[in-house]
C-alpha cells in the first residue's frame, strides 16, 4: 500500500540532477530474507520513483532495516528480485555487490569515524583524483557538502565527539552524499535526537536530498516524522 502525500513535497521531482548517479525507480518485489535461518522479510514489495522520497513505515521487529540492507546490497534475499534504474541488482541468478550500486548509507547512529575529523569523515568515500588534486579536490568537495547540509565551515577540523547528536547526524548524511550516489537509505536517522534537534535535523536533512536531487528512502518508526519528511509512505 503506497499513499501519495500532499502535493506540496511533489517539488521536490524537480530538484537539479546533474551532479548525482542516475538512478531511477527501485522496485523490490517479493523479498524474502533473514538471518540465521529466521525469516524476516516475507514477501515485500516496494516502489520508490526516481527523485522522491519513501518513507518506510513499521514498528520495532518489522524488518525495515533489514530492507534497507538488502536494497543495499548487505545482505542477499533468498527470494525475490531488487531492480534500481532498470538493473537488476539482486535476484535468483544475479547479485551486484554494495560498492557497485551507487548507494548513500545513514545509519540510526551516523557511523562516523572517531579518529578522523569531519572532512575526513566527510571525503573518505571520495574516490582518488588524479595525482596532485586531492587535497584541492576534497577540500573543494568537503566545503560544498557542508553547506549543502547547513554547517558552519570550520565544524571540518572537530572530531565528531566534538558535535552535537544532530550535527553528526549532518555530517553522516555529507559523508553519504559525497560520492553523488543517486540513492540515499535512511535509517533510523533521528531517533536519538531529542525533540526540537529532531526536528530542525529532519528539515536541514530533507532540504539538503532535495537539493541534491537524489532519491531517498527513510524507514522510521514514527508517523509524524514520515508524513513530515517523505512524498509517499510505505507501511511495513
């Protein structure tokens, strides 16, 4: 069951695509997928359009992480079939690993990396310019996505220990954007933050994938917060 949400977000299928890998619909039909043995999945089917924003909706245990990792590529169904622009990413024959689908990764947490700075943080996923540009390269990339996720430009020296809940979660998001991946996974992104960083972080995070112009997929547990941030919603 897919409702589509007040046509106001609908804008956002307009946003500039330019800088981002094209992507397209990802369509999930009858996944099937678990861990040891314990189904988790059964059946799933979902439909994101290219340049929008899904929201998965379900309680805790309802498996919408689990979907996340198999769209991304963690974890392999044992049934049913994952196609993201027209490709076939996993089913019966066919299985494209994480680092060949063109996929941003937030995790409920942010993942970042507590030795590295912001900007390392931020460019580790950049992929190596020639000889001699990459500092100029990561810096330049580095700055772009701090704005995009609307954060002061000497927040890229702080350690992430040094930041706010929600302004890692800011930086997690620059980090998955960083490589222009047309598919952005959300999960869980805000549950840890309290009410009003929850908030503000959810609303500077929507404007930074509609600037991007990536499709996204958010999986929450909170319907307030998937009315407010996605332009349809999947119940799980």
């Amino acid at each position: 069951m897919v409702a589509t949400l007040p046509e106001e977000r609908t804008e956002r299928t307009t946003s500039a695509r330019t800088e981002v890998a094209p992507v397209g619909e990802v369509l999930v039909r009858g996944v099937r997928a678990g861990y040891g043995g314990h189904e988790v999945l059964h059946d799933v089917d979902l439909t994101v359009r290219a340049g929008t924003t899904t929201a998965v909706l379900g309680g805790s245990g309802s498996g919408k992480t689990t979907l996340l990792r198999v769209i991304a590529g963690f974890l392999r169904p044992s049934a049913g079939s994952v196609t993201i622009g027209g490709r076939v990413v996993a089913d019966d024959h066919a299985f494209v690993p994480p680092e060949r689908r063109g996929i941003g990764y937030v995790r409920q947490d942010g993942g970042l990396f507590p030795h590295l700075s912001v900007a390392g943080n931020i460019a580790f996923g950049l992929p190596r310019p020639p000889l001699g540009r990459r500092d100029h390269h990561h810096r330049e990339r580095v700055a772009e996505l701090l704005e995009l996720v609307e954060l002061s430009p000497d927040v890229a020296r702080r350690r992430p220990d040094q930041l706010s809940g929600g302004q890692q979660q800011r930086v997690a998001l620059a980090r998955a954007l960083a490589p222009h991946p047309g598919l952005v996974l959300l999960d869980e992104p805000f549950s840890s933050l309290d009410t009003a960083l929850r908030t503000s972080t959810r609303e500077a995070t929507a404007r930074a994938l509609r600037a991007a112009g990536a499709t996204a997929v958010l999986v929450t547990h909170d319907q307030g917060e998937a009315l407010s941030f996605a332009d349809s919603l999947q119940l799980n």
